[in-house]
C-alpha cells in the first residue's frame, strides 16, 4: 500500500504575500495568524502579507513567518480535506513545522521558539564573517576533500545535502570563498556564495544551539501522531523524549534531506505533500526520485486541488 508523506520548506521559501489568500478564505487559517501575533507580541501576519521583502529576509522574523504560513496551510488542509500522512519532514526550520503537525509542539511555543532560533543563529557569528555556498555537481567525497584544503584553520563543511549534485557548504567567509576557488580550479564551474546571512548548519553554530537548549527546557512536547523523518538522522523519531536533542543538534548539522526523501521512498512513501509557501521541496524530491508524485499547498488552488 503506498504511503504519503507531509514536506515542509525551510528559509528561502519565503515571499511578501504569502498565506494571505488562506487568511482570506478560510478562517482556520486566519486563526493562526492571529495566534502567532499574539504569541509574539507583534504583527508578523500584516509582515507575511505585505512584506516588505527586507524585513521578511531578516533570520529572527522568515523562521517564525514561514512556520506560521506552513501551519496555517497544514490546519487548512486538515479542515477541509482530512487527509492525514504516514511520515512528516521538514527542511531544517521545516522540522518545527512538521513536528507542530505531529502533534508534539504546540504552536504558540513553536512560533517563540524558532524566533529565538532565528536570533541565536543570526547572533552566533558577527554579520560577514560566516557564509554558504552552492556546490553543483560536485561527489561528496570529493567536496570533503575541498573543503579540508580550503578550511587553513578555519570552519567549512557540508551544510545541506539537498539532491544529487547539490550540496551547500558553509563555514568561515574566507574558507567558503577559498572552496569556491579550489572547486573552480578543478573544473566544477557552478559554484556560487548564497545571499544568507549566517553559516547554518555549521559548527559555528554551536553556540547558538547551546542557547537553543535553554530556551527548549521549557518547552512541553507530546507524543506524536506520526514519525517525523530527522534532518540530522534522515531516520524517523517517534519517541518524544528525543525531541528536543534532536533539535539542538541540528542547528549545527548538516540537513540530510537527499538520504531523508530516500528513506521515506524505501518505507513506501509514493507521495508527497509540500505544505507552506513554495515549492523547492518538491523540486528536491523530483530530482531525488522522479517517479515520486509531489502537490503542493500553499494557497486555496492548491486545497482545491487535492479536497
């Protein structure tokens, strides 16, 4: 029997207007809006709607924008279509979302959470001195071999393993730059610094996952109605008592989304919904396993199409 899984993006998905055409239609959707205002003192809905594009690309305010725009699509899609998934996901941020659907994080603590995450993470390395890179085309173990070249005593390691032939480093800004250089020298012309703001997914984080941890100590996690496929196992979790750890981790671990989509399709995962503004998931997933059947929804035409 095929099984369906629920994706949920990560930061770069974000865009001015997102989950507004929800907010509009249905009022489930608009609740959660409303929630997230509340549970942040401020009005990240009106920055969800209407942007402007600079404050929404700002770390502390995409994470809990896009988890609440994601949110808001899941709960739509639970209302009026009941369908329900076998297996959730999420790229790095996306693990919050999916684990909000899973029933483990309340959504009011989650929301908090990732606005805390977004701030450690942007406050773990002064603006310019951490960056990311596009890697294309490149085998893993022969980008493990640039990057020790190119580190000279600096951080720059694999930070997200996306699909084949796209992986993304980060690390110190002159030993990102450095592997860019050595890359090209080596005939892998595509090969490119990201405009991010901060090396996620590096051990320069380190520091920003140790303030994470305090700020997940107060947090309630129940059981979850679904296994949540880890960016840094690539294995799916079911025990609530691993939450938390599991989140710590993986601010300063590589995202292992290419081995995640893989052992979804080996349990017998068919399909997969991306839910949140968006669709780089389900590009990920078509290059990862192009049989896969991928939807997506983050608007009303997207409901309508799967209700």
């Amino acid at each position: 029997m095929s099984k369906r899984a629920f994706i949920f993006p990560g930061q770069g998905s974000q865009y001015a207007g997102m989950g507004k055409d929800l907010a509009d239609t249905f009022p489930v959707a608009r609740q959660v809006f409303e929630e997230a205002d509340d549970a942040l003192g401020s009005s990240l809905s009106r920055l969800c709607f209407e942007g402007p594009e600079e404050q929404l690309k700002l770390t502390a305010n995409t994470q809990p924008a896009i988890l609440t725009t994601s949110v808001a699509a899941f709960r739509v899609l639970q209302a009026e279509t009941g369908l329900t998934a076998d297996f959730l996901a999420g790229h790095s941020l996306g693990e919050y979302s999916a684990l909000v659907a899973a029933g483990a994080l309340g959504f009011a603590d989650a929301v908090r959470t990732v606005r805390a995450r977004g701030t450690f993470m942007q406050e773990a390395v002064p603006v310019g001195e951490g960056a990311m890179a596009a890697m294309l085309g490149i085998e893993p173990a022969v980008l493990a071999e640039i990057c020790a070249e190119a580190a000279q005593g600096e951080v720059v390691s694999p930070a997200n393993f996306n699909s084949p032939g796209q992986i993304v480093i980060a690390g110190n800004t002159g030993a990102v730059n450095r592997a860019i250089e050595i890359a090209k020298a080596k005939g892998f012309r595509k090969a490119m610094l990201l405009p991010v703001s901060a090396p996620f997914h590096s051990s320069l984080m380190v520091p920003a996952g140790e303030r994470l941890a305090e700020v997940l100590a107060a947090v309630a996690v129940g059981d979850l109605v679904a296994p949540v496929v880890t960016n840094v196992e690539a294995t799916p979790n079911s025990d609530k008592g691993r939450v938390k750890e599991l989140l710590v981790r993986q601010v300063s671990a590589p995202v292992l989304w290419d081995a995640s989509v893989r052992e979804m399709v080996s349990l017998g995962v068919t399909r997969f919904v991306e839910i949140g503004p968006g669709k780089v998931l389900s590009g990920l997933v078509k290059r990862i396993e192009k049989e896969a059947g991928t939807a997506n929804v983050e608007d009303t035409a997207g409901i309508r199409g799967l209700a």
